[in-house]
C-alpha cells in the first residue's frame, strides 16, 4: 500500500500556528482530507454562514484537485455547524458544489475550535 500526504510541511492554522496533522492522506485511491473551515491565509474570513460555507467547501475542492480528484469522487462528507438554523442555508451552498454528484452526509451541531460557523471534510475514491 503507498500512503502518501499532502500539507504536513506547512499547513498553518489562526495565528499562523502549524498544524500537526496533514491536510489529506491518500492510501490506495482513498483519499481523506481534513476538516477544513471557511480560512484564507491563517484567518477565518468574515460573513454569516452563506460565505463560510462556500469558502470551507472551497477549501475542499482545493485540496481535492491538488490531489487529483474532484467532486464527482466525493464518496462521504462530514459537516458541522455552528448554529442548526443555518442547516437549510448551508444545503443551498452544498448543493451548489455537490448536487450533479451528492455523497453520503453527516452533519452535526458542535462548538468549534476556532471561530467559525461551519467545518466540512470528506472522504474520495478513485481507481
């Protein structure tokens, strides 16, 4: 099996602190990348929960296509929401990204760590 990581060199969180995990791990057409928040160089972005969610999706999809897979290889995502009444806003956005190709889904209400609205990761699959 080749295992295979992408982001440990310099992956950086609020505040510019390192992060020590790696944004994703490949190992044998899986791929599974970390929950990403809606964060542009180290900072989470302003905005209610429409502009977060498209940013941390975008995150994903960023990752995603550095790897060399796109959504269509989505199999599972994760979500967590900061507050449940923005569940239905969130859908619209997802749907956006996701809606030719949907996976299967959790979402959950939680606390975060950092100062966000929404957190978004998700397992692919590629021969």
């Amino acid at each position: 099996m080749t295992i295979k990581r992408y982001g440990v060199e310099g992956g950086s969180g609020t505040g510019g602190q390192h992060l020590p995990f790696a944004r994703a791990v490949e190992a044998d057409g899986w791929l599974y990348v970390s929950g990403q928040v809606a964060m542009v160089n180290g900072e989470v972005i302003d905005g209610g929960i429409v502009a977060q969610s498209h940013q941390a999706i975008q995150n994903v999809l960023a990752i995603l296509k550095e790897a060399g897979y796109g959504p269509e290889h989505v199999v599972r995502c994760g979500v967590w929401l900061d507050d449940t009444r923005d569940f239905q806003s969130f859908n619209r956005v997802f749907k956006e990204y996701f809606g030719a190709n949907p996976p299967a889904r959790a979402c959950v209400q939680s606390a975060m760590v950092v100062d966000c609205k929404v957190e978004v990761d998700c397992i692919a699959y590629k021969k």
